[in-house]
C-alpha cells in the first residue's frame, strides 16, 4: 500500500491539490482515504471473512444435505447470499489494497483547503454549511461529509478564507464564501 510518509508532507498535499484538478474518477484522487476510513473497511472486510462468510458456509452446507436443492430456500438464498458477500469482499480487498492514507491532522499547511479538512461556507443568502472533505468510499451525507471527487469540494481545494468561488449546481450558478477552515488536531 502506498503511504504519504514515502515523500514529504507538502508535496502530499501538493499532489492531492493537483489531482483536483483532474476528472479522472479512476484515478489517484479516488484511492485517497482517511486513517479512520480505512479502519472502518478494514474492519467490515474482516467480519465479512471471519464472521459472516464462514456462518453462510455452513447454512449452505446443511441445506445442500437436505435433499432437493431446487426448491430449498435456504440453500437457494445461502448461495445468493454467498456470491453477494464474496462480490465485496472482492471489492473491498481491492479498494484496502490500493488505498492512499492520508492522515488530516498532519496536514502542515492549514490556512488551505485540502483532503480532509472540514471547511464552512456561506452563500449569497448567508446560509452557513459546513462539510468535511474525505475519500470517496467514506462520505457519509448524514455527518455532512463529502467526497473528494464532488464538485463542491473540487471548487474548495486549495482555497483560503475568504474566498468566493462561483459553483455551478443542477440548480445554476451559485456564489459561495469560505467562513472557516479546521483540520483534526495531531495526535
């Protein structure tokens, strides 16, 4: 896995303001993901493989030595249930395997808007929002995180208080002003 601690901080976080720019979905700016969103992957992969899996396996097992499979509920839905288990743990093996850690509160530059800062901006009817810009397979909306691949928080990178940035929405144009920007405290 590659890790930000093989280069310097700055051109980390260089590099994450860089490939903001770029569309690429594929790209490196999707691999990016927080120390506790990685955790949280870790975590689901591990109970799917240790837990789970395992728990299916052996429902599948029983039901198959009951007889008729084509009309056994259990292992019809056990096998559906195990493909579907076996499809994340692909995904989420792959995603582990790929990801870039990027720890926030190391970030040394915190007058700027970058990958994991939580950034408040208020727009011409001075409605304050408040997000957090983290990894695309952590964003929760619910705890106001976005992702780094949105389109607010791409028109936030980089960016300083006070600035006002125009934002093009489904719904047209829109003037937004940064308020403030935090970062997690170092440990």
């Amino acid at each position: 896995m590659n890790s930000p601690s093989d280069k310097t901080d700055e051109q980390v976080w260089d590099r994450v303001a860089q490939q903001s720019e770029k569309t690429d979905r594929n790209g490196d700016l999707a691999r990016y993901i927080t120390p506790g969103g990685l955790r949280t992957m870790r975590d689901e992969l591990s109970h799917l493989m240790r837990v789970e899996r395992p728990s299916v396996v052996e429902i599948v097992s029983w039901a198959a030595g009951n007889g008729d499979r084509s009309e056994n509920g259990d292992y019809i839905y056990g096998k559906k249930r195990l493909r579907e288990i076996d499809r994340r743990i692909r995904f989420l093996t792959k995603r582990v395997e790929t990801a870039i850690e990027v720890d926030p509160a190391q970030q040394v530059r915190r007058d700027r808007v970058f990958f994991g800062a939580t950034v408040t901006y208020a727009d011409v009817d001075d409605r304050e929002t408040t997000v957090t810009i983290v990894g695309a397979d952590e964003a929760i909306s619910e705890k106001r995180e976005i992702t780094l691949l949105a389109p607010v928080a791409r028109a936030l990178l980089g960016r300083v208080v006070g600035d006002e940035i125009t934002l093009h929405t489904p719904r047209g144009t829109d003037l937004i002003e940064i308020i403030a920007i935090t970062y997690p405290s170092p440990l």
